[in-house]
C-alpha cells in the first residue's frame, strides 16, 4: 500500500520541492489516482453524531454508509431510512409501545460531507466504510511501488516543466522526469486492477476533503482514533 504522507515527505527532501505546498501534492495525487485507477484500502467504523438543526457533518474518512440509527432515550436505536426525497417529512415522537415495533420510521440522507435527518435534535450512530488512513489523516492508496513512483515523478515533471520553462532547469533534466513519470505510470496501470469509475471518484474526493486538515501538520497533530468519536457542532 501507498502512503500519500510518506509521498510528501519524500519529495521535499528534493532541494527543489522543498517549497511545495501539501495541498498542491494532495491534488496531484489525485490527478495520478484518476488516470490509473488506483482504489483504496478501508475498514469498518462506527461514531454517534449530534443532530443540530436537521444535519451533522459525516467523518472525514467516509467512504459510504453501511447502517444509520437514531439514538433514542434508554439507548434504544432505531434504523433510519434512506430518503432520495428533497423534502423530509416529520414524524412525531415516539411512544414508549411505538418504538417496539416500528423501523425505519426516520429517515436520512447524505449530501456532501453532510447528513440530514428529519428530526431537529438528537443523536446518531453512523456505521460506515471508512478510509484507512496513514498517521498524518491522509488515506492509503492500495498499489505496489510503481504506484508510488508514478505519483511522485508526475509532480516532479509538472514542477520541472515550469522550472525549465523559465530556463531555470537544464531541459535533458525535465526530459529525465517526463520519460520516468511515463514508464512508472505504464507500469502501474499494468500492475493494479482497475475499479469501478465510481470507487476511483471515491478516493479522490476524500482525498481532496482531506486538504483543509494539512495545516495541522505544522503544528505536530497527529491523528489518531479519538478522531472517530468525535462530535461536531454547528
């Protein structure tokens, strides 16, 4: 498996990368990810959500739902629905007899990196396929070596071509990096089983939601797995 932090990390210890921003990378990755399909890796999480004004935000390793449940008083749980409408009809509350025998009375719905409910307040339990990520929050992208080398000389190139550009750069060094990136990104779309279109949008996109986290790497943060349980307020 491919770490897009240990990616990062290795490219600005090149003296001409150092200067390259993470998020700038992470887009890149997700170019590379697009053109050779490479799929993630995931695993099974759960967390309970605080519903506040019909909607909570979804974790960021989200991959897709398996199972979300309403928590009612007593720690009872009730499945919820899932709602294709724009419009979400109210129930009322539950009796005591009703919650015995009723299911998928509420519903839910996930747009974005939100999901919304038909119920003002209260609590969820979101059970979902999730991301697998690295230490740094980034998520692991399933391939062998090559994967990693294509991702890598594909920055390289695009960086190099500017720098050659402004004739800062020799061009047999930019023609080096261009003829790397096409043997290693040949290599790797031989070596992985393509997915479906959809699952290649997947990573990308939670990729691309992972980007506003990078500045915490300046400070040291490190993830780790309070971040599942974690509640979010409006």
């Amino acid at each position: 498996m491919v770490s897009i932090g240990e990616i990062i990390y290795r490219l600005q210890e090149n003296p001409l990368l150092q200067s390259i921003k993470k998020s700038d990378v992470v887009n890149h990755v997700k170019t590379v990810i697009d053109l050779i399909g490479a799929p993630g890796l995931y695993e099974d999480k759960h967390i309970n959500l605080e519903i506040i004004n019909f909607q909570a935000q979804i974790p960021k390793d989200y991959k897709s739902r398996t199972t979300v449940r309403r928590v009612l008083d007593n720690n009872y749980r009730v499945t919820l629905g899932h709602n294709t409408d724009d419009a979400f009809k109210t129930y009322p509350s539950l009796t005591d007899s009703e919650k015995e025998t009723v299911d998928l009375l509420y519903t839910h719905k996930i747009v974005g990196d939100f999901i919304y409910v038909d119920f003002e307040e209260g609590n969820i339990e979101l059970i979902y396929k999730a991301f697998k990520l690295d230490k740094e929050g980034f998520p692991y992208i399933e391939g062998d070596e090559s994967v990693r080398l294509a991702i890598e000389w594909y920055i390289k190139q695009r960086k190099y071509e500017i720098l050659w550009t402004l004739q800062k750069l020799p061009e047999r060094v930019y023609q080096h990096a261009l003829q790397q990136y096409h043997f290693y990104v040949g290599q790797a779309t031989n070596a992985i089983l393509l997915p479906d279109p959809v699952e290649a949008e997947a990573i990308g996109n939670a990729i691309i939601r992972l980007i506003p986290q990078t500045d915490n790497f300046e400070s040291g943060y490190k993830y780790d797995s309070q971040k599942e349980r974690r509640k979010t307020r409006f």
